[in-house]
C-alpha cells in the first residue's frame, strides 16, 4: 500500500499487536503516513510528522515519570542519561520493529523501492507517532500504559545495570572519600536454568550490608547491588560532628 485510504479503515492485526482499538481509525492511519506521500501527492497529502512531535512528548513524559519513582535517590542528570538511552533512536525502531510497523507504513512509490518501510528513521518515528495517536484518541493513560508495555524489559536490564555509567565506581568513590576500605560484594545466589539464570548479589562496608541487586550476570547484579549501595549512603544523614570532652570546672575533684 502506497496511498492512504480514501476512508479510515480499522487495522484489527496492528490495533492486537498495540492492544489498543482506536475509537478514531483515522489516527492511526495519520500516524502510519510517511512524509514521502506529501511530496508524491504536490503537498496535499497529510502526513505523521505532527504525531511523531506530540507522540515524542508524551514518551519523555510517560519515561520520566517511571524512572522518577523507580530511582528514589538517583540524582536528575543520571535519570536524563537513563531517559535518553531509552528514547535514542535505535531503540525507537527497534520497538517499531518488535511491533512490525513496516508492512503498515503509507510510503511513496520511490520510498517504497529504496526500502522505506523498513528504515530504521522511519520506524522510530512511526512509533513515535502511533503513541501521538493512541494519546490523542484515549488519553494519557492508555499511551502511558503502552509506553510500559513496550519498555518493560528496557526498564528492567535499567534496574539491573543502572544508567550510571560505572555504579562500582561511583559507590567505591563515595565509600574512599570516608574510608580507606572498599566495598566488597558476594554472589550469594544463581537460579534457573543455564540459559536464564538469575544472580544475586550483596555489597558490604566493613562488615555492613549496604544492598542487593539481582540480574541476568554477575556483573549485572553487582551493578545493581552498587546503585542501591549508592541509594542507603545518599538517604543516611550526616553522622553529627563529635562534641569534645568539657574541661572539668576549677575545683572539681
């Protein structure tokens, strides 16, 4: 399909895929309508880019809000370092991939024979104006649901290799600016079978557990074991300065 309907029609099998039904089908063919069409038709055709704009707000919105409660005591330029690993465009079209948005794409004749469907711009944005659409037809929270949905794994390997960059380090730098002595951390567990097995990780100071993480390797759990490391020291309060020792009053025995 090359051209958009004359008259919205439903799409049963994508609407399944997306588990949202559109109360208006025009939407979703908007979002689908790549801008090629506007050129092939003089101009006159309507096309996703005003969906792919509002759809990339309400992503940023309905991802910050779940990393602001997943990450309690994660500072705000790690939580945008998180975001943008999710929203960056190679993660867009891979959801639009997972999806199979390309067979749905409304390209030009031209764009149809470079291989425009299934473009990796051209999905990303596609996804980006489905959510438009899904906002635009039902609310925030079906498209807040369906952004959840399709970065539920994303968000849980983000649990268990956080979006700091080098959680061990940055617990081990907080731990040194006190101590001489660095965090050690312990498998203390592996379950599952070998081609899904899960770790569990604990981190001490001198003898102190500080957290826990579980992941998918050691190396994952360890991670995260550092990011909630990082989340006990940052909620503890300062330990009080201590007060020295009164002289004792002239004539005291």
């Amino acid at each position: 399909m090359t051209t958009p309907p004359a008259a919205a029609i439903s799409n049963p099998d994508l609407e399944a895929r997306l588990q949202y039904t559109f109360q208006d089908p025009s939407l979703l063919v908007l979002a689908l309508t790549h801008p090629s069409l506007s050129y092939e038709q003089n101009m006159l055709a309507r096309t996703n880019q005003r969906l792919e704009f509002l759809g990339d707000a309400v992503l940023q919105l309905a991802l910050t809000h779940e990393l602001y409660h997943r990450f309690p005591g994660v500072g705000e330029g790690i939580l945008t370092k998180a975001r943008a690993r999710l929203v960056n465009s190679d993660s867009l079209a891979e959801r639009g991939r997972a999806l199979n948005l390309g067979p749905h794409v409304l390209v030009s004749r031209g764009e149809e024979m470079h291989g425009g469907r299934e473009r990796a711009s051209t999905l990303a944005d596609c996804f980006e104006a489905v959510l438009g659409a899904m906002y635009l037809d039902g609310g925030l929270e079906p498209a807040r649901a369906f952004v959840l949905r399709e970065f539920g794994p994303i968000l849980q390997e983000l649990s268990a290799a956080p979006a700091i960059d080098n959680p061990k380090g940055e617990l081990q730098e907080l731990i040194q600016a006190n101590s001489a002595v660095a965090p050690e951390y312990e498998l203390i567990s592996s379950e599952g079978p070998d081609h899904d097995r899960v770790f569990e990780c604990v981190v001490r100071h001198l003898g102190i557990e500080l957290g826990r993480g579980r992941g998918k390797s050691k190396k994952s759990a360890e991670s995260e074991a550092a990011l909630k490391g990082l989340e006990t020291l940052r909620a503890k309060p300062p330990e009080a300065p201590a007060v020295p020792p009164r002289d004792p009053p002239p004539g005291a025995p």
